[in-house]
C-alpha cells in the first residue's frame, strides 16, 4: 500500500534531521522524504499535523513469555503492547522455559512472531545449555536460526572459566556476549538495594558492588579475549564509572539501562509496594542520577524497557516473595521523554536512545529514516498526556509503579514494513 | 441559671454519709469529677476510711461507637472488696450508664456487702433502673445541657453549665 | 519520583487502624498506647483479671511462623479482653501448595472476624495482609520477617519507662544481631521516637544492616566502649543457624566478645536495666548470673507484655470505621 504521512515533525538521529517533511512509502519500503515522486498517488495519507514521526524504537529487552510462560502473559498480547508503545523491533531474552537454547525453538518463536504480523522479534540465544552456567550452547547453529546475540539473561554464570571460555567462542564467530553483571554470591537471596531502605523495611539487600565486582570480572576478561560484550541493565554510579573508563580505554563493550531506573529509587518501594520489586533493584538516588547522567552523556548506549510482564496474583505476594519485574514496552517512550525533559535533552539525542543506539548495539541497519530501507516508523504526540491504568495498557502485565500516573506522549501510529500495525 | 455551691453541696452530703458509716465502709470516686468529690468527702469527715477510685472506661457500654476514651486512668482499688460497704461517688447521675459500668467493676474486683450511691447532682434522664441514695442536689436540665464538675488549683469544687451540640 | 502513599496504619480520621511498625506512629501516640497499658495493669492484679471490652469479637491469631511465646501473650490478652480466640498456625509447607496468603486471610474473613494478629516469616507481610483486608478488620503485626515487632518494641519502652521514668535523659544500648532482628528495629524507632538522646547499637560489622547510622543509632563494635555509662542494656537473641558460616565463626567467640556478663555490665550505670526479648541463649548472648541478677528486668518485660498488647487491642478495636 502506498502512504503519504504529511505535516510530521521528521526526526532521524543518524541523519540529524529534524525538520517538517513528509514520508512517501510504497512496497513497505521508504519511497521518498521531502518532495512526493512524480507518480505517486497515496491509497492512505496519514496527517500528522503536530506529531513527532521518526524511526520505530527498537527496544532491547522484552519477555514475551513464550515458550513456557503464557500464564504470565502470551505472545499475542506483548506483541500487540509493543506496537502500542512504538516498538517496531525488539530482542528477547532467552530465560524462557525452555530456555532458548536449542535452534528449534528459536525457528518456533520466530515463525509464531512472524505471523502476528506485528514488531520484528530479535531473540538472544542462551550463552550456556539450559543456562546453568556449564555447557555452551551451539552459538553458530542458534545464529543461522535466528539469534542475535548470546545470553545468560538473569542466570548465574559463577565459574570464571565457563564465562572466558563463553566469550572467546562468542568471538570466533563475531557475536556479542549480553551479560547482565551481578555477582550472583554477593546478590544471594537480595530483593532490594542493600542500603537505608532495606535496611529499614528489612529486606535481603543487593549491595551495589555486586554489580561492580561482576563488570570489573567481564572487563579484564574483556581484555584477555577481545571478545565484544554489551552490558544490560546497569544500576549503580559505579558501574556507569567503569563502563565510561572502559570505553575510554576503547573496549568494545556498549551498555543499556532499564528506562524504570532513569526515574525510581529504593526510596519508592514506600511501604513494600511489590511493583517496586525488580532485578536490578532500584537503588540510591546518587546511582540513579548517575544513570540518567550517564545516559544523557552516551555512556550508557540504550535504553529499554526491560519489559517483564507478571500475573497480577504474582505480585499480591509479600514483597520478597513476589515475582521481580515491571511491565515497560508502553512507558518506553513516554518514560524516556520525561527524563528527556527533566534532564534538558533535546528529542532529537533522546530518541536516538530508543533508535540509532540501540541499532547500533545490535549492529542492524536500522533505527533510520532513509529511501529504500523499511518502513518500520513511530509516530507519536509528544504532548499529549495519557494515564497508566490497566486498561490503557494492552500488555497482560499491569505491574508498574507508575500505575495511574499520567505520562506524556502517545503513540498515535505504529508502522512495520509500511503497514499501519498500530494507531489510536 | 443560678447553679448551686458545690462545696455548700459536698458539706451537706458528708452530713448524709456519716450516719451511714460501719466499719466495713469504704469510699470509691469514680474518675473524674467522683474522684475529686470523694476525696473532699474524705477530708470532711476525717477519719480512717479507705479509698479508692475506678476509671470505668473498659466497662462502658458505648465502646462500640466511639472506642477507647482518650485518657484512660488506672483504677485503684487499695483494699479487699469482698465483704465491705462501699459508698460509690459519682458528680452526676444522669443515664445511669456509668453506675452499671461501675458495679460491673467492683464485682470483677470481689463481692461486696453492699453499695450505695452518693452524688453531687441529680439532672434526671435516667435510662436504666438505678437511683442515688445520697443526693447533693435535684436539677432539671434539657438533653443539650451539660453540667460538669471542675477543681481550682486550690481544690475548691464548682459546677459549670455548657451548651452541647447534641 | 515519589509516590506518596498515606500512612496505612491511620485511618482517615489519623486513628490507629492498625499496628504493623512503629515507624510513622509519632510520641503522642505511643505515650498514649503505654498510659492505656498501665490501667490495663492494674486489671491484672485483680481477683477477675478480665474486662468486658471486646466481648463477642473474633480474634485470629495467624501465626505462619510457629511461636509458642508470642502467640500466648496475644492470646492471654484477647481472652483478658473477653475476646473469642482462634489459634491458627499455617505452616509454611501446606501454604506452599498453591493457596496463597491472601486465600488464607480471605477465608478467615468470611467467618466474621474481626482482627488478625499475624506472624510471617516475609517483611512487609504484615502491611501486604492489611492492604487487603476489608476495612473493618484490623491487623496486628506480631513480627514480618527482619522489619518489625512493633508491640515487643512497645512493651521495652513501657518496662524502660516503669524503671526509667522519662526517656529523655537515657543512653540506651542494643546489643548483638541487629542485621536480622525486626525487634532491634522496632526498638530503635521507639527510642527514637520517644526522645532518648542517645541510642547505641553493639555489633560485630557482620551482624549490622547497611547504613544502620541513618535509622538514628551510633555504632559500636567494641563491648567496653559502648556500654560506657548506658542506662539500659537490650540484649538480642542470636539465632542458632547464623551462629557458624560466613557472619560469625563460633557462639564461644561471639560470647567472650559480646556476651553479657557481670564484669561488662560493671561498665553500664550502677542503676542500669538488663533486657531481652526472649527467649535467651544462655552463654552465648548473655551469662546466667545476669540474666538472673538484680539489674535484669526480663521477667517484668513479660508480664507487661500482656498489658501493652491488650492496649494494642482495645486501641485499634475501638477506631472508627
């Protein structure tokens, strides 16, 4: 179908464009930007008079709970919150069950994504059979099947040796390693930030070197392998320290934050609130400032909405017994345009966060507005304030703690390979 | 309305008490206004007569309603209340609800011989069968009245009127 | 980003509605709960030591945590109270098998009761059922996991203040595993409420949360130095299970430097009180000749107990709705 998206606000980071032009798309693919070609006669124009168009986000991690999961929420329906939330493609983690760790089951959950017809699923393949921190898993073979990258998502991987070896056969073949760093003895049994608040409210903390001490360990071994690693969800000023020297010192390594922690602290679980329970947890005001400095200064590449959907009765638990997590693919955006705004970021810088960067991360040619790529395209009202209720939100999980917060920015568009998959 | 003297009031029932009195007879001042009065009593008849005083306040009847009273004093029963005649002192008789939560009381403390009540004022308005056998004065007051002792630093009784808004 | 959420103990009015942590709960009411505690004394001194009080309610105690102790104070002061009493402990291995917390406390519900007296092994179990009750129930935390113990933590400040008199002129001292105790913590936002200027902490480093100095306490490591001149001694229990491992290496060497004994209480005031929740390890937190000696007041902590838990009782059973 041909489509003529007129009057937008056009914002493409790579090509630092942010100027009123239109799209011209045909064949799912884009066609022209600024002046129509001569023939062409749109079957569908969309006026986008006052509303932002730029690429679709591409987010970095979210569970989709299949296979295994589907009490928790089901393929069709986080497919379905992505578009919602301008997520044209996504990675998920392996930590299904089973894990994805067999080339069957990554073929499986491609081909059930791709005939929903809706966001580009990139799976992550299990580092380690069964993710036990033990075995490696066929990487080559899982690569032709689909995966993207390698992962240990939130499973342990104690054994220094496992880990090297891990990463040097990660980079025979070029692929990157995902680690997500945390020192699994330090982190034991923990289901808050080990500071004043659970301290307070005695919960089992999580202190903030336990993530330290795992990214100093993936540094040096970095070193020793040159293999190339993308650090996910970092939490603590330490961390962002390190990773900022390590890319000084030209390390090939990239990072991500979830968008939850650009905002939260310990300080919100208030009086044990479980949509506060999350892995990261949120941790000191000073660590999360560093984090929003960090991703306003590029240290941190990406970020993602770390979506984890939960049944509702998952977390009517007592707060450490409650299952950890945060619905996000929906409060991507409007999250990120928030600390955008308190942080005085240009949109430009912080859609390139949810864009270029994260499709640099992955090495895809994406995250870009351009003639001939696909028309994978995010259109949304940047001022247009909406609340976080159950029923607003299309995924399964209602578990944010941003529930009847009113957020800015809505989603009006979503397209994927120029077909309108998602408007409102 | 001219209120009458509580202290004239007191004198004129430790006039009634006296002859009343056995050696089994003890006094009981019900918190706050029969503490006080009870305790003037005492000092006007001047001799040893044990004393004791009870906050009803976890045999009351309205609990249910309105909760826990704010302040809640300790009873303080110093003597054995089996067997004695106890004078129970109270400033006003009104409903009478406070005399059943007092009784209640005192039986949960032993069985006492007998027990008679003296108070300052009898406003009427009884809700329950119980009568005052000493009685400082007899008043006609409307329900939206409320009649009240206080005591000066220097211990002198005196009686007040309010208006509530029932 | 803040999320306020009101205090979940206060009822619109600012009435207790339940007791789940000391925390939050500001002097007036504390004094308020210890002056009620002191009527309910003298009831127990009486030849009936009954009140009609709470005739006809329904208390449940809900214990997921077996305690024996615990859970007969609560019970003796509901029954003192003319409570009907229900005992219920759930184990933790029938709870695993798919009914959760909430099942458990909906069911009880329906049978009419009318507050729940709970004991969980989770912190924050306490505020997760009153969350969810219906609102005219009201919750009673008898312990949740590390966080709080509110109505022990009541009971210490009534046996400092019977023997103490004020709180605003005392130096008081904790002593032992504060890192896993919800009766330290309780404790410390007591004292702390109530004015004592100075409240001590006394702990190997291993035994002390994160940032334990932000609750408002000095930290100790050494028996000598912090018991210098303090007028109250509180003794902790040390768990068996942590006894050997990583936080400590052996009950002998916890004892030869944190045991309480004569010759370190000689270092307290002369007048000092000796404290302990119960129940003690003999040997291992304290020395028998202290806790059996003149300065020790762990019996007349029990026997208050009853006292401040039935003014816990009356206090919440009698908040609006």
């Amino acid at each position: 179908m041909k489509i003529h998206i007129r009057g937008g606000r056009l914002i493409d980071p790579k090509n630092k464009i942010d100027a009123h032009q239109d799209i011209f798309i045909a064949a799912g693919k884009i066609l022209a930007i600024g002046e129509a070609p001569g023939d062409f006669h749109a079957a569908r124009v969309i006026d986008a008079n006052g509303l932002v168009v730029c690429p679709g986000l591409i987010d970095l991690s979210a569970r989709l709970r299949e296979p295994g999961l589907e009490y928790m929420a089901t393929l069709e329906s986080e497919m379905h919150a992505a578009v919602a939330g301008g997520v044209t493609s996504l990675v998920c983690p392996p930590d299904t069950d089973p894990p994805l760790d067999e080339p069957g089951l990554v073929e499986m959950l491609r081909h059930r994504a791709k005939n929903l017809h809706q966001a580009r699923v990139f799976p992550l393949g299990a580092l380690t059979q069964k993710l036990e921190g033990q075995r490696l898993t066929e990487m080559a073979e899982l690569h032709d099947a689909g995966c993207i990258a390698f992962s240990q998502a939130d499973a342990p991987l104690t054994d220094s040796n496992v880990l090297l070896r891990a990463m040097q056969y990660a980079s025979t073949f070029g692929f990157t390693v995902w680690l997500r760093p945390q020192d699994s003895f330090l982190a034991r049994d923990g289901v808050a930030h080990d500071g004043e608040v659970a301290s307070r409210l005695g919960l089992a903390g999580i202190p903030a070197c336990a993530e330290s001490i795992a990214i100093a360990r993936i540094l040096l071994l970095m070193k020793e392998v040159g293999a190339k690693v993308h650090l996910c969800r970092l939490s603590t000023r330490d961390g962002v320290d390190m990773v900022r020297e390590a890319k000084r010192q030209g390390l090939p390594v990239t990072c991500d934050i979830g968008v939850h922690h650009a905002h939260l602290s310990e300080m919100d679980i208030g009086y044990f609130n479980s949509n506060c329970h999350v892995i990261p947890p949120f941790r000191s005001l000073r660590d999360r400032d560093a984090l929003r400095e960090g991703l306003k200064d590029g240290t941190i590449d990406a970020i993602c909405s770390d979506h984890a959907p939960v049944d509702d009765d998952a977390k009517l638990l007592p707060f450490a017994e409650s299952e950890a997590g945060v619905t996000g693919l929906e409060l991507l955006l409007p999250l990120t345009l928030k600390w955008a705004s308190e942080m005085g970021v240009e949109l430009p810088v912080a859609i390139a966060r949810l864009t270029t960067e994260p499709a640099r991360v992955l090495g895809l040619n994406k995250g870009v507005l351009a003639p001939g790529l696909n028309a994978d395209l995010c259109i949304f009202n940047p001022d247009e304030y909406w609340k976080v209720t159950p029923r607003a939100l299309k995924s399964q999980g209602n578990n944010t703690p941003f529930q009847n917060t009113e957020l800015a920015g809505k989603v009006r568009y979503t397209l994927v390979e120029g077909h309108v998959v998602y408007e409102s | 309305m001219q209120l009458p003297d509580a202290e004239k009031l007191a004198q004129a029932m430790t006039q009634q008490i006296e002859p009343l009195l056995g050696e089994n007879s003890v006094l009981v001042g019900m918190h706050t206004g029969g503490v006080w009065l009870a305790e003037k009593i005492h000092a006007l008849l001047g001799r040893e007569i044990p004393l004791g005083t009870l906050d009803v306040s976890f045999y009351r009847d309205d609990f249910s309603q309105s909760g826990l009273h704010a302040e809640v004093a300790p009873s303080d029963i110093p003597f054995d209340v089996t067997g004695r005649d106890i004078i129970l002192v109270d400033d006003v008789l009104y409903t009478g609800r406070s005399v059943r939560a007092a009784m209640n009381e005192l039986f949960d403390y032993g069985r006492p011989a007998s027990i008679i009540l003296a108070v300052l004022v009898d406003r009427g308005g009884r809700e329950l069968p119980i009568a005052a056998q000493v009685t400082g004065a007899v008043l006609e007051l409307a329900p939206d009245q409320n009649i009240q002792l206080n005591r000066d630093p220097q211990g002198q009784l005196a009686l007040s009127l309010r208006q509530t808004t029932v | 980003m803040a999320f306020l959420s009101r205090n979940p103990q206060l009822n619109q009015h600012g009435e207790l509605q339940h007791l789940l942590t000391i925390e939050g709960l500001n002097a007036g009411m504390l004094r308020h709960i210890l002056d009620t505690a002191e009527s309910f004394v003298s009831v127990s001194e009486r030849e009936v030591k009954k009140i009609p009080l709470l005739r006809g309610k329904s208390i449940f105690n809900l214990f997921f945590e077996p305690s024996t102790r615990t859970r007969t104070t609560f019970e003796i002061a509901a029954k003192r109270l003319s409570a009907d009493v229900i005992n219920l402990n759930i184990n933790a291995s029938s709870q695993s098998k798919g009914e959760t917390v909430l099942d458990t406390v909906d069911n009880l519900a329906a049978m009419q009761a009318d507050m729940f007296i709970v004991r969980h092994a989770q912190s924050g179990a306490a505020h997760f059922i009153a969350g969810h009750v219906s609102p005219h129930i009201h919750v009673v935390n008898a312990g949740d996991g590390r966080h709080a113990h509110p109505t022990q933590g009541l009971l210490d400040m009534y046996t400092i203040r019977h023997f103490k008199q004020e709180f605003h002129n005392l130096r008081v001292a904790i002593v032992g595993d504060v890192l896993h105790s919800r009766v330290a913590r309780s404790q410390i936002h007591a004292l702390t409420t109530l004015g004592v200027p100075e409240v001590r902490v006394i702990a190997p480093k291993t035994l002390l949360p994160a940032q334990v100095e932000r609750l408002g306490v000095q930290v100790y490591h050494d028996m000598a130095q912090g018991l210098k001149d303090v007028d109250v001694v509180i003794m902790l229990r040390l768990q068996n299970e942590r006894m050997r491992g990583a936080l400590l290496p052996s009950a002998q060497e916890y004892f030869k430097s944190y045991g309480l004994t004569q010759d370190k209480l000689a270092l307290a005031k002369p007048d000092a009180i000796v404290m302990h929740p119960g129940p003690m390890n003999r040997g291992v937190e304290i020395d028998s000749d202290v806790a059996d000696g003149t300065q020790s007041v762990i019996l007349p902590q029990v026997t208050f107990g009853i006292a401040v838990r039935m003014a816990v009782m009356s206090i919440l059973a009698g908040s609006k709705q």
